[in-house]
C-alpha cells in the first residue's frame, strides 16, 4: 500500500569525523528583544531604527552586532510606521493607520538617545512608502475607501497617491505634487527623476522630473503582487505575494530602459516575501514564516535560492543588510506583542545546487547509497543507479517485486526489500545489471521498512510492530521473533543491540519507543518517550536519537541510558519534518510545506547539531514550487541524495545536490611534528620555530593543501614563511621520510601555536584547494629548555 511522504533514507560509511560549522553558513550572532513585532527597519551608521507595532520608533546601537541595545525611542500608540526614511539628522516615517489618519511624520534623530517629533503631515488612507531625496519627500498612500472609521473630504476619497512633499522645512512640510492611480502601493525608492513603485498591480514607474505635476509613464506586470524593492545596478528587485495562495517570491526587472521595465527572472518561494535587501550578487528575503532567504542573483535572468535560516518567530517582517551582516525584523505573526531584531552574518551564503536529477518509473521512497551506487525503491521495485559520475547517474539494473516496494537495505551482495503485503525479499545485487531474486518471506503483515545486519533483517510493520527474520541462510529466511507496538510505526533504527521506533498512538502522542533485541526470540520494550506528538524517521548516533516531528520539527534525545530517553534539543523549521539523516555533526532534514497539497514545495535542510543542546540551521535546498515532498536525504561527502515528486507517479525524480565541500568530512592527514627528533620534542619556553611535515602518500598530493589556510596548535598559528611565493614554497617541499613522496614542511612560530603544558598532541588544520577540510596530529613531547649540568 503506497503512503506518500513517509520515507527513510539510509547512510553507509566508516570512518568520517565531525567537522565545524561551514564556513558559508547563515548564522544568527545577535539578538535584542524589542517586546514588539515590527514591518520596517533603516540601517545607518552602526544604529538600526525599528518600526514596532506595539511601540512606535526604536532605536538600537548595532556598532557591536553580537550585542545590539537599545538607545532611544519615540511611541506612536495606535499607529503602524510603515516605512522609514533617513537623511540628514532626520527620520521620515510613513505612518498608516486603520482607526485615525494616517501622515508623514519627521523626527529629529541628531541624538538617538532622545528621538524628537518636529513635523507631522495627515493624509487620507494608509501611508504605505516613505522616499527622501535633497529636499523632496516622496510618499505613497493607499486608497482610503473602506477605512470607515476616518471621515474625509469627498475629493480625497477615491484611488491610491503619491504625494510629493516640500520638506525644506521639516516643521512645516507641505504638499506641492500628486499623482493618482488604481492599486495598493507600498514600498518606493527615486532614482534620478524617476520613481519606482511596489504596487499590487506591478512595478509603476512614475516621472517627477516635475514634483509638482508627477505623471505616471508605465505598469510592468510582474509574477505576483509586490511587497518591497530596491534598485542597484541598473536592475529592480521585487519582493512579491503571490495571488490566490501561491507562494510569493522575488522578481527582478531590467531598467535599461528606465521608463518600461521588463521583468527578467523570477524564483517562487514557500511563503510570501515582505521586504528586500541586495548586496554583492545576493539578494536577500523577508518571508513569512519561512525566514530568510538568500538568492544568488550573479545571473539576474535566472535567479537561485541558495541559502535559508529560520528565525525564533518564523516570520522575518523587514530587514536592512550592510557590510555582510542582516538586521531583521522577526515577528510572532499572531500577536504584535512577540518579536525581536535578528542579527545575521551574511558573509558567504551556502550554496548548496543540483548537481543532476534522473526521472525515476514510479514514486520513489528509499535511495541508499554505497560506493558508486545508489540502490532505490520506487513502487515498481529496486532499482540500482551507477552514481559514480554524480552529474550523470545511469541506471544500470532492476527487478521488479510483486508488493509496493517500500524500503530496501544493502548488506554485501544482498538487498533486502520491504515489499508491503508481499512481505520481505532477499535480493542478490552483486551484479547489479542484473539482479535476481533468491528468496522471499511472506506473513509480515505490511513489510513496510527494514534493516538488516549481523545475519537478521528487521522489519516493521507500521500497523503491527517488529518482526525479526534470521537471514544467515539467504535462500532459507526464517522468522525468529516478534512485538507489537502501540500505534503506528513509521520508522526504526537499530543500533548496539536495540532498536529505536518513530511512530504515533493518535494525532498527539507518542514519539520513539526503545526496544532490547539482542535476543531477536526474546523482544522486550524498555522505554517510550510520548510527549513529543507524531514522529516519522529516526537517526541514532552515538548516543542521541534524532527524530523527525511531522508538525513539531526536529527532536535531540539523549539515550545514552535508553532505559531513560531525555530530550535535549530541538529545532523547528515550520515545515513537515519527513525524514533526517545525520552525518559529520549535520542533520539533514527532508520537509514538505505545512500547507503540503498547495504546491508550496519541498526542502533539505541543513542543521549543525554538533552542540545538540542548541541545533543551528545553515544551509537549504528548495525544490521550487513544483515539488510538493522530498524523501531522503542520503548523504555521501557532501553530496545529498535525495527523491522528491509533484505529486503525480510521472514527476518523481532521483536528485543529487552538492551542498559544497563545507560539509564534506573533515579528511584526516599524516603529520611528524619536528621531523626526524624525537616524538615532537617542544620547549614551551623557545622563541623559535616548530617545522610541521604534512606527509603525501600515494593516496594525498600535498600540492593540493591551500597554504593560505594552514593554522597549527590551539592558538591556530600561521605559518611563518610566505608559502605562496613560488621560490619559499619550493623550499618547503621535500621527501623527510624517504618513502618516495613529496612532503609539505611548514614552520610556527612556539608562542603563537598556543600549546600548553597538558597537551599530549598537537594538529594542523587546512583546507585543500577544492575547498575540502582536513586535520592531521601528532603526539608531542614537552622539554625543558635548561639542560646545563651541575658539577
């Protein structure tokens, strides 16, 4: 029976250590509670200036980012500051309102401190954009017709504006121009005489080479409705909602020809997207409840989502970006009362990107990957994909089953498959062009997972429970023991003798169950953890369970005892959490939208759980729209694997994505610290050098080590000779011990390598030159430096 979007992934490797937090990650540094959501925020001169709902204008130092304050603020009970403005000492807000007018409103920001209101200007409807430019202000009102609570004069009812203000005087600013129009304009940005308007209808572009008399000269369409813009380099880039519920997103316009824009790409995002900021070839999002984006824009014509990291709330309402660092806005979409201001490094977006896909016969649930090649399950049967080029897998074999193939595991030659009400098939795979049944059990109810190791093969029955079958004569599998399980079962992992189970009793409880099967005839339950709702995969790694909350996200169970399962951590990325795959301190996650059939997309996400307690998103990969769900991850160095369908058996594909070599495992290297003396003799107290030989094999070219990255000792000392200069790099390469590869000799300096006198070791970290991390350590031996005798 086929339940799409319930899946495992499985990963098989040896031997691959943690690594740090990669270098490109998205990552959250600072944080100030503001007691308030908010829909706007300026930047400028180390100071952010907040449009929050429930307060009016605050003002916080963000000259330190881990450690924004605030500084000053200015209340505006009752009021929505729309869009804020800076020039000069002076802050200009659009001030929009549904319970009394809405206006222009000039403040005196000199002393952040102590913020003062010098000129207030009322307009009819909702002040929506605020743009300044020498002495002129520029304002865009929405139309006020349904804001029955205001009366107005009958000839300032009626359609949308941009209002042109004398603010040469800021006390006493006065209209000098107008201009009307039918739609819902909100954000605004002027570039030279003319200005660009987000309007629901499109991007207006509007002449005001004449302020009193501005004229409208063109409406380009646009992909959805705009929220927001901004202007560089000759092109406008739109944040947009889409209509009827289509996911909203981020369009960009070519301005070569100023006064008609032309739309030249697009990318659809998850949610809508509320506000904007570009910066060096990266444009950055404000979506709701779907956090931060960040699209590489280097080939505005075909604009890619690269990078994502949530917020606490969810929902990034504004931002402003400077210098590789965002501030936004992050706001409890259901109370004004919650919210804060972010701060976010920025400095390189990851940039994960598929690499290739290959069309699958039927929706796939299960890719695993060993070696070359990747073994997947999609209905049909099991399929068998040569991988070893990524950029153009190939299917090389398949047989079909009887059931609904529903999961596979390969142990050796063999691959066994959970085939629904077909039972359990044993498969022999050692020539993968062409595999041949050797044997089949049937009576498992609905074989809809398994795992096989050490001679059985474990298989769960969702409705029922687990079943434990005796494979150490393939031709001959024997069932050996049994329980049943309250609930569903979704998933398992088994892992030093016990198996772990995902799964639910009803829609709120449940979660994991653990389960002794070291006697596979003798199955004993020894624990449960119910309070973390419905769960659908598992991963368990030394000595955490990792679980995938289908409404609840991310789940850090400590079961180091397992007869006492505690959670620890948590991470919630407001998707349908699928499946998880945990692999060198990364969890990756396969979600589905919470809105799921809407067409709202699928996405891997990438957490750091290296610290489980505090689990930190730093990378993501969208589908796009089309793909409502993904299954898998499998992950392989830093290439994901993963299976992901629209809905329809006909768009079911194998992708395999390379989310850089970041995430790669860190490759351990051979070092001799002082080659030739004595286990890496150092005296603590020398001012000299301590030479470090990274040995080459016939497996490491040390010609691929990036010297600019070498950093030895816990004080991460640099090397102390220029090695990229042609001539000292060439006296740094030699052969130290004789076995007829090219060693890399690099020197330190003792006092900057930061070694103390309770360290056993010391290593050298680098990069190679395709960007890939690795460590190498040696034993070390501490010595004093006085060695004169006595007579």
């Amino acid at each position: 029976m086929q339940r799409p979007g319930f899946w495992k992934v499985a990963f098989l490797a040896a031997g691959l250590a943690c690594t740090a937090l990669p270098a490109g990650a998205l990552i959250t540094v600072g944080e100030l509670d503001i007691s308030s959501g908010g829909v706007t925020i300026a930047e400028r001169d180390g100071l952010a200036y907040i449009g929050a709902e429930r307060r009016g204008l605050v003002i916080a130092d963000i000259s330190n980012p881990s450690a924004p304050v605030e500084v000053g603020a200015i209340a505006y009970p009752g009021m929505r500051i729309r869009d804020i403005a800076l020039s000069g000492g002076l802050a200009y807000l659009a001030v929009g309102s549904n319970k009394q007018p809405s206006s222009l409103r000039i403040v005196d920001i000199s002393d952040p401190t102590a913020p003062v209101e010098i000129g207030v200007f009322e307009v009819p409807g909702q002040a929506s954009g605020i743009a300044v430019v020498d002495h002129l202000a520029y304002l865009t009102v929405q139309s006020p017709q349904g804001l029955s609570l205001i009366a107005f004069d009958p000839p300032d009812v009626g359609p949308s504006s941009l209002r042109v203000f004398d603010v040469a005087n800021p006390s006493t600013a006065t209209q000098v121009g107008r201009v009307d129009f039918i739609g819902a304009p909100s954000e605004i940005q002027v570039v030279g005489d003319l200005a660009y308007i987000a309007d629901s209808v499109g991007l207006r572009t509007i002449d005001v080479s004449e302020p009193t008399a501005p004229v409208e000269i063109d409406l380009a369409a646009s992909s959805g409705e705009p929220n927001s813009l901004t202007i560089a380099g000759g092109l406008a880039y739109v944040a947009y909602h889409g209509p009827s519920r289509a996911p909203g997103g981020l369009s960009v316009f070519d301005l070569s020809d100023p006064k008609a824009p032309i739309e030249i790409g697009y990318v659809p995002l998850v949610y809508d997207a509320w506000d904007i900021a570009v910066e060096g070839g990266w444009a950055y999002l404000a979506t709701e409840r779907s956090g931060l984006w960040a699209i590489d824009v280097s080939n505005p014509e075909a604009p890619i989502a690269r990078g994502r990291i949530t917020t606490p709330f969810g929902a990034v309402a504004a931002l402003a970006v400077a210098d590789g660092i965002a501030y936004v806005i992050d706001t409890n979409i259901w109370t004004i009362e919650l919210g804060s201001l972010q701060v976010i490094d920025l400095s390189t977006p990851t940039t994960p990107a598929e690499v290739s896909n290959l069309e699958l016969r039927d929706r796939g649930s299960t890719v695993e990957v060993i070696g070359n090649l990747a073994y997947i399950v999609d209905g049909t049967g099991l399929l068998i994909i040569d991988v070893s080029d990524p950029a153009a897998p190939v299917e090389l074999g398949a047989i079909e089953t009887p059931g609904y193939a529903q999961d596979v595991s390969v142990v050796g030659s063999i691959a066994y498959v959970a085939d629904t009400s077909s039972g359990l098939r044993i498969i022999d795979v050692s020539n993968p062009k062409t595999p041949v049944e050797l044997s089949a059990i049937g009576g498992l109810g609905d074989a809809d997972r398994v795992e096989a190791a050490d001679g059985f093969a474990y298989v769960l029955d969702r409705y029922w429970g687990l079943r434990v079958i005796d494979v150490s004569d393939a031709e001959a599998p024997v069932e050996v023991g049994s329980i049943e399980t309250p609930g569903i079962a979704e998933e398992f992992s088994v892992v030093g003798g016990l198996a772990y189970v995902a799964g639910y009793i009803d829609g709120y409880t449940s979660g994991l169950r653990i389960i002794d099967v070291s006697k596979p005839e003798q199955l004993i339950e020894i624990a449960a953890l119910d309070s973390l709702g419905p769960t659908q995969d598992i991963a368990v790694s030394d000595g955490l369970a990792y679980l995938a909350g289908s409404y609840s996200g991310l789940h850090i169970i400590d079961v180091s005892n397992p007869e006492r399962p505690v959670e620890i951590g948590a991470f919630d990325p407001y998707f349908h959490v699928l499946t998880v795959t945990v692999v060198n301190g990364i969890a990756y996650l396969g979600t589905r939208d919470t809105n799921g059939g809407s067409g709202n997309g699928a996405v891997i996400w990438a957490v750091d759980v290296s610290n489980p307690t505090a689990p930190v998103q730093i990378g993501a990969f969208d589908f796009n729209s089309s793909f409502l769900q993904v299954s898998g991850p499998a992950v392989v160095d830093s290439l994901v694997y993963a299976i992901s369908y629209t809905g329809t058996r006909a768009a079911t594909r194998l992708s395999i994505i390379d989310f850089g070599p970041e995430y790669a495992p860190k490759l351990d290297v051979a070092i001799d610290i002082k080659p030739g003396s004595d286990a890496g003799s150092i005296n603590l107290a020398s001012r000299g050098l301590i030479p470090v030989a990274i040995l080459g094999s016939e497996t490491f070219d040390v010609a691929k080590v990036d010297v600019t990255t070498l950093a030895f000792g816990p004080g991460a000392a640099a090397p102390s000779h220029d090695l990229t200069r042609p001539d000292s790099y060439q006296d740094h390469i030699r052969d130290v011990n004789a076995d007829g590869y090219t060693d890399l000799v690099s020197h330190y300096r003792t006092q900057e390598a930061g070694i103390s006198r309770d360290d056993a070791e010391a290593c050298i970290t680098g990069n190679l030159r395709d960007g890939t991390p690795f460590e190498g350590c040696d034993v070390i031996r501490l010595v004093s430096g006085n060695r004169r005798s006595r007579r």
